[in-house]
C-alpha cells in the first residue's frame, strides 16, 4: 500500500474489509437509495414547477429530461479524476447538490417572478444538478468496492439495484407526500437537507479511517451550513413564497395553494372596477372574475338547461359558480360535479368571500362531489343525465387536451339520454380562432348536431361556447332559453339570437378534429395564446 493518504487510494488497492465497521455495505447502499430518490425528486420539481409557471408540460418535461441526462453523462466524464479522492470528493458533491437541488425551486420561482428569465434560469439549474448527480455514479462504484472486495459486475449490480429502488421511492413520495404535505418549495428543502445527511454525513462516518480528521471536519462544517442555509430559507419559504408570487399578480392575494394538480390563487381589488373584484387564477389563468362572471355561466347554463333537466351532470367547474346556476331551477333533482382537484371545491365551501359568491352551491343537499379525472371517471359513469355542461380550462396542456378530444366526446354520449343537451366552454373565438372552431368541429365529428355561440365577457374578452345534442342527423339544436328561466342579468333571448352571428374574421375555420394521438387543439391553443 502506498504510504500516502487513505483518500487517495486507488480503487484497486482497497482497504481490507475489516476496517470498516459492521454494516458498511448496507449503510452505502442505503446512501445510494436516499441519493437516488432526492436526485428523482429535484428532476420532478423541476418539471412541475415549469408546467406550473409556463404550461406546456410535455415541453418541459422533455428539456427537463433532455438536460438532465445530458448533463449526467458530462458529470459522470468529470469525476474520473476525483475517484483517487473518492471519499472528500464525494461528500462533497453531495453537500453540493444538497444546496443546489434544495435551492432550485426557489431560485427558478424567483428568476420567474421577478427576473422574467424562467427558460435560461431551468436549463442552467437543470444542468448544474444533472452534473453533480452524474458525478455520483463513478464514485459510488469506487466507494462499493472498497468496502468489498468484489467483481465489478456484482458491485454494478448493487449499485444500480439500491438505485433504481430509491428513484421508484422518490417518484411516488414527491407526488403523494411531498407535495401536498410541504408544498414545491418546502418539500425542495427537505430532500436537500436529507441528501446533505446521506451524501455527507453517513458516507464521512463510513470512512472516517481513511479520511484526515481535517478534511472530515472540514467537510462536515460544510455539511453543516448547507442544512443552515437550508433550514433558515424554509423558514423564510412562506413569506419568499407569498412575496415572489405577488409579483405575479396586479391585485393583492387573498388565497394561494399549490396542489398536486394545480396552483390556485384568488386575488381581490376595487382598484379596477370601483366595485369588489375577486378573481380566480389556475396556473396562472384567470379563471373568473367576480364583477362579470354572470355573463359567462349564464351563457354556459342555461341555455343547455332549456329541455329536460332532472338530473346535471357537471364536468370541471369547481368553484361552485356553474353549480350556482343549475340549483336556481326548482325542478333539478340532482346534479353531479365531477373536479379533479379537492382542493378547488374545499374552497369554494370554505372560502367565505367565494362561498358568498356561488351561494354555498355545494351545501344544497341535491348536489354530489366526485374528485376523479373525467375521462376516466366517464368509462365508469354507468348512468345517464338530462344535460350536461362542460367547464374546463382551455386546453392549454396535454392533460387538458384529452378532454377536448373525439374519445372523450365518444365517452361522454355513454352518459347522455336521447334528447339531452349538453355545452361546452371552447375558448376566445377572438384570440383563439383556430383553438374554439377546433373544438366545435371535434364534437362535430364525435357524432353530435352542434350550435356555435359567442358573448362578450369584459374579463376575458369575446367568449364562445358550444352547444350540442347527440345523433348525426337531424336540426341543429336550437338556441333558446326555457320559459321558466329565472330572473337572468345578462341573457335572454335577444341576446342569445345575436350570440350565433359571428363576424367574418372569426367565422369558421378549416382545422383539424383533436384527438388522443393528434391532439390538434392542443397545438392551436399554445401558438393563438402565446403573445397574451
């Protein structure tokens, strides 16, 4: 053996395994697996965040991914020459990525918030954690075989096993516990701090005699000021939070969370209007405002309840609004609301200034609550309904496009009666052309007669909708109101006859059909949306 250093032994001159203390290996493994699953978490709230903040999940996934596993492999090339010094070398790059990949959420909602460099900021804090997490692999292979001398195929074997297991534990904790127990930003913090302990702390201790008593204390203090600067920032992540996401937003916040489906943020003001104006935002969208959004669910409504209307079937719309509307006929007997998000209908119960506002819909005792995804929940459904409304966010994402697609349209005539109506909320015909006249030709071409309508929303500009029955053949359904409508403070008649003129600039369009496997409107929505 060299009479140099115990750090800086070759891989190949290992010492014997009675040094170390009684399990050694199993204690790296478990380092390996707590590594593996931070390391998936920062890759995960990375890509969240961004779907979050811009949209376009399946872009942000892929530059996410793509940068990642480009940097790794860079990573992995960079830390041949550390494995001599396998031990400080790779404690520290644990301290590290603990720092970085616990900070990246609040870096990149800050480059976001106030810099209004999100894209450069992600690819440049994706790489920097892609590269320290490459940086393991070498030298966790060099660390596995000094405890046992062993083939290098058994020790790969090891390795990757401990790693793959703890990615499978990573990727389920971030959505089901992470997230909605502490949140993006907190939950970063957390798995920054674990990974400081498992990288740093429980590899020095493994090797503490084969390490100088100065680089471990040395490394340890460094350990020790990642998980301060890692503590102080979490309990300074709420007031962060709140002050990064104000920039946002022109009115005060009065609500905000983040979900494991969403981020939800009412503000409120009189600045605008001289009258209150609590608005609704989802992922950055206004949703409602409250000064105006009788104008939209009053077109949405009740035109689709003018025939038979015992039993409502409503899809999305969890904010009780729509449901508001429905309840204001006598002879609804029961109406179902299917929302994804709990969280969004546990506010509109709770929340006193938007429970006033829907009229504490969801405590009228004909309603019923389902949180499930509606496509899946339509497969199931097993039941039929007089009418339907439809009011889903625009179809800015992947997972929003598939509930304007032809399946899902061919999903939902499983749950319609003959003469049912049904209407759907398509987007601006003004801003987005392409993305409304998409959606009206796919319900078109899912086997349903379909009327086009628009109104003017000051809030979201000029609106337009679809109302639509099943069958082929036959009129298109008429638009009309019921002769017991309730008193309205918008709609009536004459309106709603001016609502099926369109100008010549916004008239129909020749745009595909949006299905599962081309998901047309999708595209359409992202490029007509993209400059507002």
């Amino acid at each position: 053996m060299s009479t140099t250093s115990p750090d800086r032994v070759a891989p190949d001159a290992a010492p014997p395994a009675a040094r170390y203390p009684r399990g050694a290996r199993f204690l790296l493994l478990l380092a390996v697996f707590i590594c593996a699953a931070c390391g998936l978490v920062y890759e995960l709230a990375l890509t969240a965040l961004g779907s979050y903040l811009i949209g376009n999940s399946v872009m942000q996934t892929s530059v996410v991914i793509s940068v990642m596993v480009f940097a790794m492999g860079i990573g992995s090339l960079a830390a041949k020459p550390l494995q001599r010094r396998a031990v400080g070398s790779f404690a520290l790059v644990e301290g590290l990525l603990a720092l970085t990949g616990g900070l990246s959420v609040l870096v990149l909602y800050v480059a976001f918030a106030w810099l209004r460099i999100y894209m450069p900021a992600m690819v440049v804090v994706t790489f920097a954690v892609g590269l320290l997490i490459g940086a393991e692999i070498p030298l966790l292979m060099t660390l596995l075989q000094r405890i046992r001398r062993q083939e290098a195929g058994s020790a790969v074997a090891d390795m990757f096993a401990a790693d793959y297991v703890g990615a499978l534990v990573g990727g389920l904790c971030f959505p089901l516990l992470l997230l909605p127990a502490f949140g993006q930003l907190k939950g970063a913090l957390i798995v920054g701090a674990v990974n400081a302990v498992a990288g740093v702390v429980v590899v020095l201790w493994i090797f503490r005699r084969e390490t100088r008593r100065a680089v471990r204390a040395g490394l340890l203090a460094g350990a020790a000021a990642v998980l301060t600067v890692l503590g102080g920032v979490y309990v300074l992540a709420d007031d962060i939070e709140v002050t990064a996401r104000q920039q946002l937003y022109r009115d005060p916040i009065v609500h905000a969370e983040t979900t494991p489906y969403q981020d939800i943020v009412v503000t409120r003001s009189t600045a605008f209007t001289g009258a209150p104006d609590m608005r609704l935002f989802l992922n950055g969208d206004l949703q409602f405002s409250s000064v105006d959004e009788y104008r939209y669910h009053e077109a949405l409504v009740h035109p689709a309840l003018s025939g038979r209307r015992a039993s409502v079937l409503i899809l999305g719309g969890g904010d009780g609004l729509a449901l508001r509307e429905v309840l204001r006929y006598d002879d609804v007997e029961e109406v179902t609301l299917v929302d994804l998000d709990p969280a969004m209908t546990r506010l509109a119960r709770t929340f006193e200034p938007l429970l006033a506002l829907n009229g504490d819909a969801f405590g009228d005792p004909r309603v019923t609550a389902v949180h499930a995804d509606a496509f899946n929940w339509l497969r199931d459904a097993g039941r039929r309904f007089d009418a339907v409304l439809i009011d889903f966010p625009d179809p800015d994402t992947a997972a929003l496009a598939k509930l304007y697609s032809v399946e899902f349209y061919h999903l939902l005539a499983h749950v319609l009666k003959p003469d049912s109506r049904v209407v759907v909320q398509g987007g601006s015909p003004f801003f987005a052309p392409k993305s409304y006249w998409s959606i009206a030709r796919t319900i078109g071409e899912s086997g349903y007669r379909t009327t086009a309508y628009q109104v003017d929303v000051p809030s979201f500009g000029n609106w337009g909708f679809v109302l639509a029955v099943p069958g082929a053949k036959g009129p298109n359904p008429p638009l009309r109101l019921a002769p017991d409508t309730p008193h309205l403070r918008f709609l009536d008649d004459a309106v709603l006859r001016a609502a099926t003129v369109f100008p010549v600039d916004r008239r129909p369009q020749d745009v595909r059909a949006s299905t599962l496997m081309d998901p047309a409107v999708l595209e359409y929505t992202r490029h007509e949306w993209q400059n507002y």
